[in-house]
C-alpha cells in the first residue's frame, strides 16, 4: 500500500523513499561494522519502518507513528532490535529529545533523515529564513545530534553522494556537486549552532569555517581542541608567531618544494629540521584524533621560529633565497591546515 503513497511529487512514493533507505542503512551498517545480526534486523526494520502509516489507528492518530509499527511489530514476533528501531528511526523528534538506542535504529534515523535531505536540496527545496516546510533544519539537527553523541565518525559527503545516486530515475534540478556544496553549508551552520551552545568561542567557531565538512564528528573535536589550546601558556607566542609567517605568505606565492642548499644561516636549517620532526608528530597525533597534541606539536617549534625571525630577512634580495624562505613558513602554515585557519583566533 505504500506504493500508492506519494512521499512528495518530485520525489516519488514513500514505497520508493523505503527502497532507498533500506539500500543507505546497509552502507551506514557496513562503515560502522555492524554484526551479521545487527545488519539483518537494520534491514528488517528498513523495510517495516513505514508500514504503520497506512494503518487505521495512525490514520486516526497522526502522533503514534512508529509507536504503533513497533507494537505491530511485537505482536508479529519480529525481533526486539527490529521493533524498537521501527520506533526510534523518528528519533530524536525535537533538539534535546531522545536519541535512538539501538544500532538499527541509529542507521534508520540518519539514512531517513539524509534520503530527505538529499532529495530536497537536490530539487532545490532548501529552507528560507523562518521557512523551512520540510522540517529540513530539524532533520539535519537530528543527524548531527546522531553523530556527535555517539562518536560516530561516518562521511557525511560520502553518504549523502551515495543518497543522491539512490535517486537514479528522478530528475534532480540540481546536479550532484551543486548538493553536495549546498548540504555541506547547511550541516556547517548546525554544527555552528551546536558548537555555540556549548560555549565555544566565535573566533574557534570561525576558524572551523576553513576545515571541509566530511566528519562532523571530527570538525567538532577539532573546534574542542582548538579552545583547550587557548589557554596552553604558549598559544600567545606560537600565534604571534603564525601570524608574522601567515602576512608575509598573503600576497605571495611560495614555491612548494624547499632546497636545503639555498640554506644561509643556521636558522633556516634548524627551522627546516624542527618543522620535518613535527611534521611526523602530528601527522601520527591527527591519525590518533588527538588534535590538542597535534596543537602541542606545532607549538613546539616556536623556538627555532622566534630564531629564524631574528636571524634571517624573509624578503631577502636574491629571489631563490627568498623564495625558499617563503616556503618554509608555507610548510608551516600547510601543517596547520588540517586543524583550522589559525588566523582567525583572537590572540587575547
């Protein structure tokens, strides 16, 4: 009966939208290595997770959706896991609300809530000002609630790509990148929303504004680090540091390869040998997720920084010199990259 059910016009039947997310959960319970169980009753709850809406007592009572599909479900003898998650895959409804517990649950409540980001954005349906008659605001909450309360580290861009493929056969007005770009923004602002109510200070929140949003997991463990690095007793120095090489590199282009015999002063080595060691500390600490000690890492070379400013003249005559000066501070400000525009941090 669902295939006589219109999910919205542009978008097909709710039979079709249930297709989609069973196909999006099986993806979601493959990249968070879900069990032979786990995934069998995710996919079980997929294809009842809509059932109840086209029974009399939903029909009568819009607000028992998914309450009533868990009881039928019971009632059949389908698996506890499958029942509840037929429950929590409207979870959670509102900001604060409870989350899904189950793994079922979990991968049913994002793939629903990406298919219809997706579909929507793609049909260029995006909420405007205090418009948004979707719930699209809600259902983007959701998902970011999803992910950051229970630490799942899942490819946002990914899975929505995948969502927009699972749309073959529909004509989307907008093309996939042009999705993609828009959705990113829109989970950004969320994450903003998020990220400033818990007291996160604007500065750091700007500075998340540099990193792509792949992981939102990630981007807020980032923007969390990056507020418990302001107050590590050589922020100060470290970005008054960061700052002079981040000016000087504006409105020049630095070569990307260094050359150790254009080296002068002393300086310059050791700067080059300092930043090639960290370089490998933090590569090896953003792998761990440990972005403070990544922070720390770039912190340590201060020293042989402070001492290449005072040794050496950046803008030196020789172009090559120059040059290779030029491309040691972009080593510097390369590494930081993956942790946010450090230039946005208020130095106070």
């Amino acid at each position: 009966r669902l295939e006589h059910i219109v999910f919205h016009e542009k978008l097909g039947t709710l039979a079709a939208k249930v297709q989609r997310i069973k196909t999006l959960a099986g993806h979601i319970a493959a990249k968070l290595v879900y069990s032979e169980d786990d995934r069998r009753d995710t996919e079980r709850a997929a294809v009842l997770m809509k059932c109840d809406l086209v029974s009399n007592a939903v029909y009568e009572f819009t607000e028992l959706q998914g309450i009533m599909g868990e009881y039928y479900a019971r009632h059949d003898a389908e698996t506890p896991q499958v029942a509840q998650a037929i429950r929590e895959h409207y979870l959670p409804r509102f900001t604060g609300d409870t989350l899904p517990q189950t793994k079922a649950g979990i991968a049913l409540a994002l793939a629903d809530r990406l298919d219809s980001l997706v579909g929507f954005f793609g049909q260029g349906m995006v909420p405007t000002g205090s418009q948004d008659p979707y719930a699209l605001r809600r259902a983007a909450i959701g998902v970011t609630q999803i992910l950051l309360q229970n630490k799942l580290s899942l490819n946002l861009l990914w899975l929505c790509q995948k969502a927009y493929a699972l749309y073959d056969g529909i004509e989307m007005v907008k093309d996939e990148a042009a999705t993609m770009e828009a959705i990113a923004k829109f989970f950004c602002q969320r994450l903003e929303n998020v990220l400033s109510e818990e007291g996160v200070a604007y500065d750091v929140i700007n500075a998340m504004g540099s990193l792509p949003l792949v992981c939102p997991l990630y981007n807020y463990q980032k923007a969390h680090a990056l507020a418990d690095f302001k107050h590590d007793a050589d922020f100060a120095q470290l970005m008054a540091a960061y700052g002079r090489a981040a000016n000087l590199l504006k409105n020049t282009e630095a070569k990307a390869d260094i050359d150790e015999k254009l080296f002068v002063e002393p300086a310059e080595g050791e700067l080059y040998a300092a930043l090639r060691a960290a370089s490998s500390k933090l590569l090896a600490a953003l792998a761990k997720r440990n972005y403070l000690a990544a922070l720390r890492e770039l912190a340590a070379v201060r020293p042989q920084l402070d001492a290449f400013f005072e040794a050496v003249l950046v803008m030196a005559e020789d172009e090559a010199v120059r040059a290779n000066r030029l491309a040691l501070l972009q080593m510097l400000v390369t590494m930081t990259s993956e942790l946010g525009d450090l230039s946005a941090l208020v130095n106070k």
